[in-house]
C-alpha cells in the first residue's frame, strides 16, 4: 500500500525543517564549544585555556569547555582534533609542541601544517628552572656541582616526548654536559605536584603555573630560560647570565580548529580569543604570571601558520643533531 503522508505530519516535517533552517541562521555558536587542552589540569598550558574561556564564555554566550585530553607529549590531543568534525565546535590549544613532534615522532598520525586551519598565536610564556624546595644547591653554581657529583640519583620531571618541559630539560642537559634521568608525567600540573612533594629533583616549566610557587618560596629557582630578566620575577637571573649564553627556550601557543572548519566559526573565535587578552579580568592575570601577549601580526591565522611553518623548520635540523631527544 503507498504511503501517504497526513496533513499532520507534513506541517510538523515542515516545522521542523524551518526550525533547523532558523537556528542555522542565527549562525555559530549555537551550543558549547570543546577547547582541547593537550596537557592535565593545572599546568600552564591549562591556566591560559581557562583564562581565555572564562572570558570567552561570556563573550560568546556560549559556553567554551575546556577538554584536558593528555598523552604522549600532546600529540594524542593534537590528532584527536585533526579527526574531530570540522563543525566549528572543536578548537586545540597547544605550543612549540606543534612544531617539535614532526621531528620527534616518527609516526605521527596528523600533519600539523595541512591537517589544521590557523585561528591566532596567543601568548608567549618564559620558562624558568625549578628545583624541590630541599635539593642541597642554593644556587645556580651550586646546582651545576650537585649536578655533576650525584647526577645518577638527580632526576627531572617532564610532561613527555613533545613537551617544551622536556625540550627545556634536554637542552639543559645538552648544555651542562650531565645525563639526567628524566621523568614523565602527563602534563607539568602533576609534575609539579611531584616536585613539590620532593618525589622530583628538577623541573623547568613556564611562568603560568610556576610564578606562584616560585613566589611562595616552595620551590627553589635556578634561572628563567629568556635571555633577559623578566619584570614579574626581576631578582631571578637568566641561564645565559649564569655559564649558559644564548640559552633560551619561549613557550609560544597557537589555536587550531580541525581542517575543513566553517570560516565563520574561525574568524569570531579568533575575535573573542582577541577580546578575552584584552578582558580586565583576563590581561593583567595572564601578564602577572609572566605571559607576554605576542603582536597584533601573530594574532591572525596567517600570523600562526607562518610562524609554525618556520618553527617546524628550526627545530628538525636541532632535534636530529640531538639523538637523545627521542629518548
Ligand atoms: N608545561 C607543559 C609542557 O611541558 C605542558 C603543560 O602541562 O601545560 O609542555
């Protein structure tokens, strides 16, 4: 027998059509949006995304989740978004990581310069070299020659293959000539809580989350990793000042989006991550944690994308140099 639609439910299929016509119309974003952060909660990483969403929520009307999805240097979080619907819902956080795991990792399931639309640059953050409050070197120059008398027994604590904690580390380790055992967490939220409980020796970790242990006094500070001194924390000396010229290792962070994702969705959360450095609430905060917001030409997508494409081609000739990276 044919079927015949009734009356009844050819205005409801109606309805229902014009409704989800009118809904799409009223444009993005018409529910919450996922920020993928690549790193656990509680590490800087995670401070600048729930910042920036705070702001970004109200700006938006929307609500932005922040997603800790962790693993593997950040890598699993960055591959979960390249294959994630490119429906505007879906956003990544992420840092030097971006550029650094091409290198790193032999089979990495995305690539990060075709597999990605661009939204901004966000901040640029500074490190600085931790140890646990009760490692017996007070300073730098004692650091050094604890270092070189008990490196069997000194361990450092990273947030994996991938991490700038462990690129920072690497580097030190390079430049001081010691071999240190290194160990790895899923992000420098967890690493830190090791250091603080003196489960850890060393850790070099940004600004964003070290700043308040730093000023709280629990935890003891080597050197920042620019090659000046920061305004936030003036009476820390550099690396470079102390024995290493020219070391230096900035956090820089990008927002990527899967590839495919509707322009109308970039371009306003472009703006709203804008608005949010811009917030009273969130500026200042970002500022006083030592994160530098980084010039108005790096916050475009075209500003990102060549920044990451240079990166990417910076770090390979370094990481092959350093066969130990891939440890
Ligand atoms: N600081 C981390 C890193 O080493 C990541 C994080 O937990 O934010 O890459």
């Amino acid at each position: 027998m044919p079927f015949h639609r009734s009356p009844l439910r050819t205005l409801t299929a109606l309805g229902a059509a014009l409704f989800t016509t009118l809904a799409g119309a009223q444009g993005w974003p018409s529910k919450p949006i996922t920020l993928v952060v690549p790193f656990a909660a509680g590490g800087p990483t995670d401070v600048v995304a729930r910042l920036l969403g705070g702001a970004m929520t109200t700006s938006l009307k929307q609500t932005v989740v922040i997603e800790n999805k962790t693993g593997a240097g950040g890598t699993i979080a960055a591959g979960a978004v390249a294959r994630a619907a490119p429906d505007g819902y879906t956003f990544l956080i992420h840092h030097n990581g971006m550029g650094t795991a091409p290198s790193l990792y032999r089979k990495l399931t995305y690539n990060p310069l075709t597999d990605f639309e661009y939204v901004t640059q966000v901040v640029d953050v500074p490190m600085t070299l931790l140890g646990r409050k009760d490692l017996p070197a007070k300073d730098f120059k004692e650091l050094l020659a604890y270092l070189k008398a008990n490196a069997a027994k000194v361990n450092l604590a990273h947030a994996g293959l991938g991490a700038v904690s462990h690129l920072c580390g690497m580097l030190f380790r390079q430049a001081i000539g010691v071999e240190l055992t290194t160990v790895p967490y899923q992000g420098t939220g967890p690493a830190m809580n090791a250091l603080l409980a003196g489960q850890v020796d060393l850790l070099c970790d940004q600004t964003t989350q070290t700043t308040q242990h730093i000023k709280a006094g629990s935890v003891k500070l080597y050197g920042v990793t620019t090659l000046q001194r920061l305004k936030t924390l003036p009476d820390a000396p550099t690396l470079a000042e102390q024995g290493l010229p020219g070391f230096q290792v900035v956090v820089w962070h990008g927002i990527y989006a899967p590839k495919g994702t509707p322009k109308e969705a970039l371009d306003k959360f472009g703006a709203a991550i804008k608005a949010a450095l811009k917030d009273p609430a969130v500026g200042p905060k970002l500022a006083e944690l030592g994160a530098i917001t980084v010039s108005d030409d790096k916050l475009t997508p075209a500003g990102l994308q060549t920044w990451l494409q240079a990166e990417t081609q910076r770090y390979a000739p370094v990481i092959k140099a350093a066969g130990q990276f891939a440890d």
